[in-house]
C-alpha cells in the first residue's frame, strides 16, 4: 500500500473521532488545567478539522496539542482506545510527511505492538498499515543502521 493511501486511511481514522476520544486526549496531559485540556481539545479540533491532520508548524503546535496527542500514544487503555489509536495516527501521518521517526521509534517496540493487536479492525489496520510504512521508510532504515554502526562502535571499547 502506498504512503499517500496509508495517510489518507489515518487521516480518516482521526476525523472519525467522537468528541468524547478527543477530550481524552485532551485530558491526557495529567497535569494541566482545567483550562489547559480545553486548549489541548481546542488544539486537537483545529489539528484535525482545518489543518488536514497536517502539523503545519511543529514550534507553534509544540505543546497544545502534541503534548497531549504524544503521551495519549503511549500508554493503551482498553476504554480509551480510539483516543489511543487516533493519537497514534496524528503521529504516523506526521512521521510520514515529514519523512522523519521522531514520533514512532519508541512505538514500535513489541509492547506497543501488540497493544495495536487489541484494537478494533477499524482502528487497528490504519495503524498497522501506517506502522508498516514507517518500517519501510528511508529515515526508519537509515535510523535502524546508525543504530547498529554505534552498536558495533561501543562494542569494541
């Protein structure tokens, strides 16, 4: 499957989203505000509704509502997966945009995997197929052999 297939399917995962999933997101910032979820939410609605589920500028979108969206992706809640898998999905479609793995390396870790395996089909394939692409990727391969040249370096001290 094409990247360009890949993000329009994660895309229309995360405009699937209830309300209720995004507050959850939103919420996922444990030490904010009241106030502060609602910015996160509000964030979240502008992300996802009139940016395309595109982050258009990584420094202005560093906080509200990345914080949130970042630490939602990493811990799975059976009740809370949609929130889950929708934040994983702004994640892997930045990270295929971008041609970057900032977001997904640590995602990709057999845990989390098989935390994907939990969703429901609508939730999970997106994801699968999205975590498939970033295996694939010139910068998740490039990472993947810097990673193991520094093995190899640390290993002969």
């Amino acid at each position: 499957m094409s990247d360009e297939k890949v993000i329009i399917d994660l895309k229309a995962l995360a405009r699937s989203a209830s309300e209720q999933s995004l507050w959850d997101i939103a919420r996922s910032d444990g030490h904010g505000s009241e106030y502060e979820h609602r910015q996160h939410f509000e964030a979240l609605k502008e992300l996802i509704h009139r940016q395309n589920c595109e982050v258009a500028n990584h420094q202005e979108l560093s906080w509200y509502p990345l914080e949130a969206i970042e630490l939602c992706s990493h811990v799975f809640v059976a009740d809370r997966s949609e929130a889950f898998a929708v934040a994983t999905a702004l994640l892997i479609i930045d990270d295929l945009r971008t041609g970057s793995v900032d977001y997904m390396a640590c995602r990709m870790s057999k845990g989390m995997l098989e935390n994907y395996e939990l969703l429901p089909k609508r939730l999970r394939e997106p994801l699968q197929f999205g975590v498939t692409a970033i295996k694939t990727s010139k910068a998740y391969l490039d990472e993947q052999d810097a990673d193991q040249a520094l093995r190899a370096v640390c290993k002969r001290k």
